[in-house]
C-alpha cells in the first residue's frame, strides 16, 4: 500500500461494518469439561472454537505439555534443519504418518505455513495450479508465492476441474482443495478429484484441517477411504480437533524429503516448541483411544440441525460440525452475535472478505465439550432472535 493516512481506510471500514476486532478471553470456566470462556468478565459458552474434540483444554494435554517442558524447556532455539528438531518432533511425526496411513509425516508451525510452503514448492513459476473456488487464503498465497498461474474452478465440482485439467494438459501440475470447507462446511468431492488428478498426472493437494480427527470411523478425516495414491499430499492441522497448535503434511518418504529441500516456511523458521508437540501426541492417542469425542460430536451436530429445522432457521448444507446460519448482510450479523453475547453464547460473525458479500453469517460450531442443554439452550436464543426479526419483516436471511 503507498504510503497515506489510514485513518480514511479504517473510517470506510467501520462505516461497512467490517472492521475486525479482538475478544480477550480471560480464561476458561470449566476446563476440560465444557465450552465455557469468561470475556470481561462474563462467563460465556462459546460456540465458535474449532475445538471439535473437546480436547484444547483437557488437563491430560496440559499435563503432557509441563512434563515436556520440564526436560527440554519452552522453546526449540532454531530451526528444524539446524538445531530445533527433538526427539518429541521425530516421534510425533512417526505417529502422524502411522495415523494418516502415510510413510512419513513432516511437522509445520502452522497450517498457513504448511499450505504455503507446499504449494510453492510443487509448483513452479509458469505452471498451472487449479484451486476450489472457495479455497482457503492460505491455499491461494502459496499458489501467488510459487509464482504459477492459477485457476478456479466452481465449488465443489470436480467436473469443471477435469474440464480445465483437459484444456491444459501439458501445463497442470497442482489441483488443490480443503478437505472440509471451513466457512461452508461441507465437504470436497475428493473422489472424483482424485481420478481427474490422476487422469492428468497432477499432484492433488487436500487441506482436510477441518476433518482430520472428526471425520471417518478411525477419525482419519474426509480422505479416510481414500488412499495414498489418491491422495499424494495430505495436510491437517493441529490446533483444531487435536486440540494444541502446528500442522503437518503427510505423504511418501520422496514428498517430504522433497519439502525438507524445497519448502522455504519450513527451512526458515523456528521448529515447534517440544512441549506442543508432547501434547499433541497425547491428544492424537486420545482421540484414538476415546472415539466416542467424535461420536458426540457428530451426534451433537444432528441435534442442532434437527431443532434448527423445526423452528425454520436458514442452514446451508452442512453435516459437519461447522453449521453456518446465512443473515446476508454485515450489519445483520454483528447484530446477532451482540445479541447471542447478551445471551451468554459466543458466536462469531463472518463478514467479507472472508465470505462472499451477500453471504455474511454466523458460523457455529459444535464440540464434544458441549452439552445437549447448552445446544437447545442457543437453538431457543436462535429462535427468539429470528422471531423478533420477523416481527420487524426481516428474516435471517435478508
């Protein structure tokens, strides 16, 4: 941006209801036990979180966090590739490739970093990457920084991509998607991808940040019945059903001692903290262990979609723990989170750029840390905020 006052930029922000802001939370009620957060104060039950496991504040996670600390302290002091790779990282990652179903799994700081450092990798400058028009940022970022051109095709419609894999046949390399839609919910068709990947001998990338650990009857995510081959590079985070922080790739021995060359936001940046990655690997063999987190998590999902439909709430289409409520405009959703805040529920409103003008929303999400009152308690709040809006000729989908 050339340099200018800003104060205009953030003033026309403000006036569109689409300036960004940040809630501190104070801490945590009822940690390891439910979705319940004190902000200033006030104790709130929060239906935002990505925790879908209930797993970010279980005491068992903590505990494996300080005991790790004890032994090699708070931070890796350097790199992977210098002096920042522990022995927690090395059995973390071994542990990450046996639950993918992979031969190797490399660990990132962050899914951004992940994505990022994937794409731009694999693509080179000139080549062609196609991306679900609904891709995540970090998707398209990695595809800007490789330097390739890209194009969209129209969500969810693997069609469309096999149409431009077709019409560019010698230049694909890349086709790239979530897993899971964080913002919609629903889920890729990654069958039908797979095959017109390999039809046209290009890489398929899947961020499945959003299924891994939820989905599948091993919680291996939506790519569970897919196999390697189909699914050359898997990525899933860390921070959301498992519960603490960082990302990694999984796929063959070849792929990932490719990105330990190649993938510059691995090569230049300080490794994961040791403590992170002890408690991730207890979370990874809870998840595992306790299969019923997922059970009721999904199961939790059934019942707010069932009491959403009986009171006539405008859900898009989506049984995954991410259950999007469209109102249509930013004013409209910072109204009704403020009013689900007076309520003592935590939900956040998702404007543009995030989602599409016209498609602003409430996105809830569900938790095995919820309980079935606290989701029949926010269906009700849903139901009297919608039935006041009414009264006004507005609905929630205006």
């Amino acid at each position: 941006m050339k340099k200018r006052s800003l104060d205009g930029v953030l003033a026309e922000l403000d006036r569109q209801h689409l300036t960004r802001r940040r809630t501190t939370v104070d801490g945590f009620a009822e940690p390891g036990s439910r979705l319940v957060t004190t902000v200033g104060g006030r104790t709130l039950i929060d239906f935002s979180s990505n925790d879908y496991l209930g797993l970010a504040h279980h005491p068992a996670l903590a505990a494996a966090m300080s005991e790790c600390a004890s032994r090699t302290g708070a931070g890796s002091g350097a790199s992977h590739l210098v002096t920042g790779h522990g022995i927690e990282h090395e059995r973390l990652e071994a542990e990450l490739a046996a639950f993918t179903g992979r031969e190797r799994a490399l660990l990132f700081s962050t899914g951004y970093m992940a994505n990022v450092g994937v794409i731009a990798a694999l693509a080179d400058r000139g080549e062609l990457v196609l991306l679900d028009r609904l891709s995540h940022a970090s998707i398209i970022d990695g595809t800007v920084l490789s330097g390739a051109r890209f194009k969209r095709y129209t969500h969810a419609d693997a069609d469309a991509a096999g149409r431009i894999l077709s019409d560019n046949p010698d230049e694909s390399v890349l086709v790239a998607t979530d897993g899971v839609f964080s913002m919609d919910g629903d889920i890729a068709p990654l069958s039908r991808l797979a095959k017109a990947a390999r039809t046209h001998n290009a890489w398929l990338v899947v961020d499945d940040a959003h299924g891994i650990g939820v989905l599948g009857k091993k919680g291996r995510g939506a790519t569970e019945e897919l196999s390697s081959e189909d699914v050359p590079v898997l990525i899933g985070t860390l921070g959301k059903a498992f519960g603490s922080f960082g990302a990694f790739v999984a796929g063959s021995r070849d792929l990932i001692d490719f990105l330990i060359q190649r993938a510059r936001s691995y090569i230049y940046t300080t490794a994961l903290p040791q403590p992170v990655a002890a408690a991730t690997r207890k979370a990874l063999e809870m998840s595992q262990r306790e299969s019923w987190r997922r059970e009721r998590v999904l199961a939790l999902t059934a019942r707010f979609r069932e009491g959403a439909r009986e009171i006539g709430l405008p859900l898009m289409d989506s049984n995954t723990p991410i259950q999007p409520l469209l109102l249509g405009s930013s004013a409209a959703a910072l109204q009704a989170q403020a009013e689900l805040l007076e309520a003592g529920f935590r939900v956040v409103a998702i404007r543009a750029p995030t989602v599409a003008k016209g498609s602003e929303r409430l996105r809830i999400t569900l938790s095995a840390a919820h309980t079935e009152e606290q989701v029949d308690a926010l269906i009700a709040r849903l139901g009297q905020i919608q039935l006041a809006r009414s009264d006004k000729r507005m609905g929630f989908a205006e």
